[in-house]
C-alpha cells in the first residue's frame, strides 16, 4: 500500500499543452502540498491545503491550479505549458501543520518539448 | 525568514568509514528539524526530526544528528557508510508557523569502494 501516490510517473508534453497531475494519500493527514524540485535539485514549496482549504500559495504563476476535492486528494492542473516548467514535481502530506514532517510521494517528472 | 544552508554540494567517502553531512539552520526560535535522504529517481524519505529535549537524534537506517543551538547546526552522521547510502541528502527546516517546511540545496553523497 503507497502511502503518498502520484500520477503519472513521467510526463512528457508540447509547450502550451494543459496536463494535471494526481495525487492521493491513504495515511489520513490533513495537511497536503505540492513542491517543485528543479534540476538543481532545489526544492521549493508551491501549494498546500488543509482540509480542503488553501493555505499557502507561494507566489506561483495562477497558470497553476491546484484542487482538493477531499482531504486525501490534491491535483495539480497546469495551464500552457512553459519550457520552464519542466522539473519533478512533488506531492506531500502532513498530520496538522508541517511540524512532524512530510510523507513525500515518488513524483512526477514533467518535461516539457 | 527561516532558511537552511547545507554548504557541501557533494561530498565522497570511501564504504566502512564515517560519513559528517553539515546543516546550518536560521531561525529565531527553536527549530524543527529534518533530514531527509532521496535515492535517484525516488521521493524523499524522512531519516529523523528533532523538536525538542535530546539534542542527539537517532534515526532510521544507523543515521544520527546533533542539534547545536550555539552554532544553529544539525549535522548529520554515521559511523560507517554503505554502498546503499548513496544518495542526495536534504535538510529542512519548520517554517511560517510551521505550515511548511524549508528546505535545504541538498549534499550528494558519493561511496567509494
């Protein structure tokens, strides 16, 4: 049983494609997130939901959105694609706020051509 | 704002000896504390926390870290490195109320034989 699961694994698109990526945790948190590493290995927060609520939207262009439709999900949907968007991107869970650390899923390598 | 400093990129050492990854940490206050191991191609996997009390933190897989407020540093140790520990090494740090957690740039670990 995958604690943090992501999909799809690889993603591979034409700049200005939409594409989504899922993500579903099954540990009962509360707390989820999106990160974006770079290709310098740099990670870097971008969203986070608390119970279906946003709490942290961390200066990201509005060309992503991301949805909570409960509190074990939380998409990410990417608008026209960029060049510059390419990197791995990676979702998290938390029991309350970050306090006693993330439970990361295996992420997804988007790759944009 | 908090902020991690991990001021080695990469670091080798030779399988069997004794492994020092450095953390600097700002923070005004106590910090919670993390490290995190990433295997290629793999998510992030938690290796301890600190929050409190023992200033010396074991963790999974024969990790240990010290938690030095006088020097505001976590470095991270193992007595004898194996093959398998290859990998990039994050620390992090709470952050915002602990509603997220910071990361550092990350140490690649190389093991020689």
């Amino acid at each position: 049983d995958t604690a943090v699961s992501q999909t799809p694994k690889y993603l591979v698109t034409q700049m200005g494609n939409d594409k989504s990526i899922k993500c579903e945790q099954n540990l009962g948190h509360d707390t989820m997130y999106w990160y974006k590493q770079d290709s310098k290995k740099f990670l870097k927060i971008m969203f986070s939901y608390n119970n279906k609520e946003l709490i942290i939207n961390e200066t990201v262009p509005n060309r992503f959105s991301p949805k909570s439709p409960d509190k074990a999900h939380l998409n990410l949907h990417i608008n026209s694609l960029e060049l510059g968007d390419s990197a791995v991107y990676f979702c998290a869970s938390s029991q309350g706020v970050a306090n006693y650390g993330y439970t990361f899923g295996s992420g997804t390598r988007l790759t944009v051509v | 704002a908090q902020s991690v400093t991990q001021p080695d990129i990469h670091i080798t050492v030779s399988e069997g000896a004794s492994l020092e990854l450095r953390c600097n940490y700002s923070y005004g206050a106590t910090p919670y504390l993390f490290w995190y191991v990433q295997s290629p191609g793999q998510g992030l996997q938690l290796l301890l926390k600190y929050f409190s009390g023992d200033t010396l933190v074991q963790g999974i897989k024969g990790f240990e870290a010290e938690f030095k407020r006088s020097q505001s540093s976590f470095n991270l140790r193992k007595p004898s490195v194996h093959w398998s520990d290859a990998a990039e090494y994050f620390c992090a740090v709470g952050a915002g109320g602990f509603q997220k957690l910071v990361f550092g740039t990350g140490t690649r670990l190389l093991v020689s034989p």
